[in-house]
C-alpha cells in the first residue's frame, strides 16, 4: 500500500478492513465537522458567523485525501440537509438554502482540493501546506461571498461575508500548517 496521506497510514491491507476502516472515518469526520460548527463566534455585521468549521473541513481534507474528505463533507451536508443540527445555527433545506449556503457547497470543493493537494505531498512542508490551507479557504470563502450577494448585494456579501474572515483564516492556516508537517516528522520516527 502506498502511504500518501495520514489516512493511509493506517489503512488495513484486508479488503473489508479498508471499507471498514474508510466507513469509520468518514462517519467520525462528519462528527468532528459537526462539533467544530458548534464553535462559533456571531458577528453583529454578518449573517455569517466566524466557526472552527472550516478549519475541520480543511483538516479533514489533508489528513484523508480527496476521496474520504469528499464522502466525510457529502455525509456532512446530507445530515444537515436532514434536519440533524449540525450545521452552525441551524439545519434542514431552508438553512442550507439561505445566506451561508454557499459556504456550505464550498466545503465539498475545498475538502476535494485539500485532499488532492495531501495526496501530491503538500501536508509535508509549511510553506506549501499554508498555501494549500489559503486556496482552500478562499475557495470556501468566495464561493460563499457569491452566493451571499444575493441576499445581501455584492459590496454586503464582500465586506460582511468575505474580508472579516481573511485574517481568521490566516490564523487557521498557520496552526494548520505547522501541525501537518511536524505530524508527518512524528509517524517517520
């Protein structure tokens, strides 16, 4: 078995091990996403609230590789398109439809291109996983700034849906970035 993410590491060799295995995580990442949306800090000019959710997106994206992190967030959308409270402040059809919307269809992007970014090796340095950590956030954070400007009118949705969380996510990016790496260190010793 070739070893490209963390997740690979501990993959079972047996064929019903590895579902299993895959199953596992995927269902716990859902989990893990939902928790971290429950860490939120409400903002008094945004319908957008700051949350650890995207950082649990991107995390999940690094550590699992596209494949997992795309079932983790889909797993993620369906439980709250269902009703189950797990996204930031609500749930159901309605909440996913309404302002923060696009956030939400952002974090399948996002969490693909993370775990291709892990699977190319880019989990292995800072430099590259910082970088990895910011497109990503970016691509949550327009794709979301888009689809707010239809509630809000695009000089709103930039301002209250895009350049408060610029600075946040440069901070999640660093914590990330450090984090990535030193792990890879630890699993070589």
């Amino acid at each position: 078995m070739n070893v490209v993410t963390y997740a690979d590491v501990f993959q079972p060799r047996s064929e019903v091990g590895g579902r299993l295995y895959n199953l596992t995580l995927v269902v716990l990442g859902s989990i893990f996403i939902a928790l971290m949306a429950q860490v939120r800090i409400p903002l008094p000019f945004s319908p957008v609230p700051v949350t650890g959710q995207t950082l649990a997106i991107l995390l999940i994206g690094m550590l699992y590789g596209r494949n997992r992190a795309l079932a983790t967030v889909g797993l993620y959308l369906s439980e709250g398109l269902m009703g189950l409270p797990v996204f930031a402040g609500g749930a159901g059809l309605s909440y996913f439809l309404g302002p923060t919307g696009g956030y939400l269809i952002g974090f399948l992007f996002a969490a693909y291109l993370l775990g291709m970014f892990a699977e190319w090796g880019w989990d292995r340095r800072f430099g590259s996983a910082f970088l990895a950590m910011m497109i990503g956030s970016v691509v949550v954070l327009t794709l979301g700034t888009i689809y707010l400007a239809a509630f809000t009118g695009w000089k709103t949705a930039w301002m209250s849906g895009f350049l408060p969380f610029i600075g946040v996510d440069i901070v999640k990016s660093i914590v990330a970035a450090t984090l990535l790496p030193a792990g890879w260190r630890i699993l070589k010793k």
